[in-house]
C-alpha cells in the first residue's frame, strides 16, 4: 500500500500525494508536536515537511521504509524551524545539572498528555536535545554536527533537561495529591 501511493505519486498522481499526506500526517503530527511549542508551530512543521517530501519524492529508494524516510524528514524540517527561530530566543546558560533519585510510581501516574505537557514546557533547545537523543536515539556527536553545538552541550543540555523534567514531574505530582487530599 505505501509503495503503491510513492510510486503512484512519483509518477505524478495527485490523487496518491494526497493519500500519502492523510495517511502519514498523525504520524508526522506525533513527531513535531514533540519538537513544537505549540500545535499550530507543528503543524507548519508538518506541512514544510510534506511539501520536502513531495518535492523529493524522486529520490526516495523503494528498498529503504517510506515511513523512516519521512521521520527524518519530520526531524530535520523541525531542526531547521528550531534554527530559524533560534535568532529569537536567547540560549540558556549552561549550567552544571545534578541528579535527584525519582520515585518510580510517579511516572506510572502520569497521562500521555501530562507527559506531552511536561515536555513543551522545555525550553525549545533542551526539547530539541532531549528528543533527538532520548527518543529519536541521535549520539552527542549526531546532535552536536546538526545543532553546531559543542558534543559537551549536548550532554550537558540533556542533563538539564532530564533536570527539569524531572522537577516538572514531582510538581505535577504534588499537585495531584494535593488535588486529591481536598
């Protein structure tokens, strides 16, 4: 079914590329929400990334997965927004992060959405960070040549945003037991 849309499309179908972006755009959606700050943000992301992958399409390898094709797609499009964007936000200082033991029963508490939450509350290139290494599974060094940071930022970014996540977390969770108590 995915071959038969790429190729349809390669071919120049309308019809096909139309399918190809309902069909991948909750999958493309779920991945720039993770890098957006708001919905609105990944939802350009999505659509810059559709119109690369249209304008590609040709050298797209069939042997290789359509859909890993357009993650990187996806990632890469919300790298480049994050860059675009970066002449607006002032980037943190880095400071030294330290490590708090985290009750695991917190995490089981929390939503789907809790979590989506907690991580648009990042700032944007702890976010970015975060996500490409912890859940995209880039190395320090992938990070560092794509965000043009030092290797030891990106670590040490990381650790500040597992940092504040995890302050985020038992925030969140205090304020549903105490949400509870009453």
């Amino acid at each position: 079914m995915e071959h038969d849309y790429v190729k349809r499309a390669q071919d120049g179908d309308k019809k096909a590329f139309e399918q190809l972006y309902k069909h991948y755009y909750g999958y493309a959606m779920g991945i720039a929400l993770r890098y957006a700050n708001v919905k609105e943000e990944a939802g350009e992301i999505v659509n810059d990334s559709f119109m690369k992958v249209f304008d590609k399409l040709d050298t797209y390898a069939p042997q290789q997965s359509f859909k890993a094709w357009l993650r990187r797609i996806v990632i890469n499009t919300s790298i480049d927004y994050y860059r675009r964007s970066i002449k607006y936000f002032a980037v943190m200082d880095i400071e030294k992060a330290h490590s708090e033991t985290l009750d695991p029963g917190v995490l089981d508490a929390l939503s789907v959405e809790d979590l989506m939450q907690l991580l648009r509350g990042l700032p944007e290139l702890l976010r970015i960070v975060f996500n490409m290494y912890e859940i995209e599974g880039y190395s320090h060094n992938e990070i560092a040549d794509t965000l043009e940071i030092p290797s030891s930022s990106s670590r040490t970014y990381l650790a500040r945003a597992k940092q504040k996540l995890r302050e985020k977390v038992l925030q969140l969770n205090a304020e549903k037991n105490e949400g509870a108590v009453r």
